[in-house]
C-alpha cells in the first residue's frame, strides 16, 4: 500500500521482503534516498538492517523505522543504530510523504556546492509548479486569499494560516514560498502533531554529539536545514508549552540552540505557520503562549471551508477527474452531471482532500471506463441532508464562534460511533492526528 501511494506521490520505489533482500537491494542498485523499514521482519530485523546499511553500503540512505509495537524506548533504540525518524504505526499517509520531502530535501542541502545549484534550479522551476497557479479555485473568498498571498509573498513576515483540516493549508504554505523571493532556497514542512513532543525539539533544533543518550553524531535541526528559506509548521497547535518558549526565542531573536549546545546559531528563516484550531482559545484557556500567538499572527490568513465556497466543488471535482484519472491510466476520464449533482449537495466536512479521495475511490470502481457515476459513488452521497449538529441550529443561530464547537463535537461522537470507540481510527476518519483528537475530546468534555 505504501509502495503504491508514494509511487503515485512521483517517487521511484523499490520494495524488500525482508532486512536481508533489503541490504542486498541497497548494495546492487542506485544510490537510494531514504529507506522506510519496519521493525519486526523475518531472518534480519529492521534494526540490524539500518546498522549494517550504514556499514557496509557504498552510499547509504536515510533510514526510517517503523512499528506497531513500538514506545519511547524503541524509538530511542533505532535512532541510536542510526535511524534519522521513527514512525509509530498506524500513521496517516500524508504525514509520511511530508517527512520524506524533509529528508530529500535536506540530503538535497547536504550534498555540496553542485547540489546546491541543482536545488536552486529546482526551487526557482517550484514558482511555477507551487505556486498559485497550480491552486484551483474559482470562488469569492479563495480569490480573497490569493490576494493576501500575492501581498504577502516577499516580506519575510510570519504568517498563521487557519482552517479546516483538509482545506489546503500546506498548499497555500507553498505557494507563499514560491511566489516570494526565497522560492529558490528550501522549503521544509513539519507535522508538529505527527512527532513525539521528546523527539521534536531536536527535530526543530538539532542536536549535538552526546546531547542525550545514544545522540552518536551533531545533528542540524530544520531551522538550520530551512536557512534563507522557508519553514512551514503545519498543527502549531500542537507543540508542547516548553517548546512554544524555544520556538519564540527563534523567532524573536532569529537565531537556534542545538540541544544539548552552548552556542547560538544564526538562522534566516521565515516561518509559516498552520492550525485547525482555535489559538485565541486555547491562549485564553493557557495552553498556548500568549507572547507567540501574537508572533506568529502577524499576518493571518483564513482558509474557508469548501462546504462555504460551493463553487469551487465542481471545478474541483474536474481537475481531480482529470488528473487522477490520468494518472491512472485512463484515457477520458469524466463525471456524469448527476454524480456531479450529489458533490454539489454534500457538505464536506473533510474538505478538498475528502473530495479528492471520494474521486480515486469512484475512478478505482468505473468499472474501468473512467466515467463516474452515481453508482460509483458511495453511500455518504445518497441525496439525504446530513444528520448532524448544523440541521438542529435555528435562523438565529449565526455566531460561528458559538455555533462550530457544537457542529465539531457532534462530528467528533459520530466518528468515535462508526469506530467503535476506536480513537485512532476516528482520528483518521477526522482527517486529524489522534494527538488533536485527544485535545478536543477534552475540550469537548467527551469520554
């Protein structure tokens, strides 16, 4: 599955059945960039893998492990054989693909002054494949954003994107890059939900050699791998109270400390920051530093919901059409103006990347003409108004300070109910990490 989703993201896979197939792949064929493996294989398990990769290939990967048993100490354990990240199963797809854009990208850094030219051609073609160009919309409001966008591009000024999961933050992140003057420098995205709170802080600012246990070698951080660059730090959120304090030095005083180091370092980063939650909120409640809501916001940019900005579900809709169905291999793929219809009457609570899934999954089941219709589609778009917490509101219900957190925990029990009661799995389904869930069943006051 993994194999599959990363091949369609454009990378070049290669797959082992085992440590031993793998180091042998690593030994035989080119020059790989990361290798993803489990803990728990048959013959050579994945920790002896990594340490004998680094050994004993002539060019050896960044190696990444992964397990469904795994705790702290694990995770200790294979960074210490030399692991560079540790993946707690399950994990969501997305978070994966943005941690190995991260590890491209900084071996990309580290290659030296030839590589660095390559990256910057690469960086300054990404204006024309990152930037707003490649947003599709045609409503009201996301034009409104495209606008601060455009204003906003070539200051170094932070920016705090808000908005539902799935409305296509990471998206605008990349085109507030690529429009502005660093698009030829990297950009380097971080999940702050995705990574344990004891791993992140090295992850943002590097560690040095015997920072802490098993810490074998200096490592830089992101703010150092993003110099003169750009830093998006997707769920914001979410970073533990002790780091929103490192996190604010950073950006006040422009310059990092390695765990573990004596020395500042010097950084030119511009950061941009994004939530699907309410900062203000959680501010006034203390779980978040008053003094670096207000760094971070300086320029503000919200994100709508599609639910809100319906003219934009059909022509997205279309270009997912086209271009999955291309990548698919279909030779004219299309929708049908009925199932078109029924897009147009959901209300989205997934936003465009629900809509997107909804299109693969309807392409996969075409019954292989590339058409799609409302057969193909499946049981969420039967035509019913959704049973939820927005058909309850009466006409004077229009604060959606006040109205949202009644609609966002009734989604959040239903969720848990079509689960079980499974927390990850609802998390999932939330299109959220179960870190968030867990804060807002708090929130919430759900059990």
């Amino acid at each position: 599955m993994l194999s599959l989703a990363l091949s369609k993201a454009g990378y070049h896979v290669w797959t082992a059945g085992s440590g031993d197939e793998a180091l042998k792949v690593l030994s035989e064929s080119e020059p790989m960039d990361v290798c993803l493996t489990d803990v728990r294989m048959p013959g050579m398990d994945g920790l002896a893998l990594i340490e004998q990769g680094l050994a004993t290939v002539a060019s050896p990967p960044t190696f990444v492990a992964m397990s469904a048993y795994g705790d702290e100490q694990l995770a200790l354990e294979a960074l210490r054989r030399g692991a560079f990240d540790y993946l707690s199963k399950p994990f969501e797809t997305t978070d994966l693909q943005m941690r190995l854009r991260l590890l491209v990208e900084r071996r990309r850094v580290a290659r030296g002054a030839e590589a660095q030219a390559a990256t910057s051609s690469a960086g300054a073609s990404s204006q024309s494949v990152g930037g707003l160009e490649d947003v599709i919309s045609a409503s009201d409001s996301m034009q409104a954003v495209f606008r601060t966008v455009r204003k906003v591009a070539s200051f170094p000024s932070t920016v705090l994107l808000t908005g539902e999961t799935g409305t296509g933050k990471e998206r605008i992140a990349t085109a507030i890059h690529a429009e502005g003057k660093r698009c030829a420098r990297p950009f380097v995205a971080i999940n702050c939900a995705a990574i344990p709170a004891t791993l992140l802080e090295s992850e943002l600012f590097g560690h040095v050699r015997g920072a802490f246990t098993d810490a074998n070698a200096d490592r830089p951080g992101l703010f150092e791998t993003a110099h003169e660059g750009t830093l998006f730090l997707d769920e914001v959120a979410e970073l533990p109270t002790t780091l929103q304090a490192k996190l604010l030095r950073a950006l006040v005083e422009r310059e990092i400390r390695r765990v573990g180091d004596t020395v500042s370092r010097s950084v030119d980063v511009r950061v941009v920051a994004a939530t699907s939650r309410d900062l203000e909120a959680m501010v006034q409640a203390g779980e978040f530093r008053e003094d670096l809501f207000y760094r971070l916001n300086v320029v503000s940019i919200h994100l709508p919901p599609l639910r809100d900005r319906p003219a934009d579900i059909a022509v997205l809709a279309e270009h997912f059409v086209a271009r999955i169905g291309q990548r698919l291999g279909f030779s004219a793929p299309s929708i049908s103006t009925e199932a078109l219809a029924l897009l147009q009457s959901y209300p989205w609570p997934g936003n465009v990347r629900e809509l997107e899934n909804a299109i693969e999954r309807a392409l996969v089941l075409s019954e292989a003409s590339g058409r799609i219709t409302v057969a193909d589609l499946d049981d969420r778009f039967d035509g019913e108004p959704p049973s939820d917490a927005s058909a309850e509101l009466g006409t004077d219900d229009l604060n959606i300070k006040a109205v949202l957190p009644r609609v966002e925990a009734d989604l959040i029990r239903r969720a848990l109910e079509k689960t079980g009661g499974n927390r990850t799995k609802a998390a999932q389904v939330l299109g959220i990490s179960p870190r968030a869930l867990l804060y807002k069943l708090k929130d919430h006051g759900i059990s």
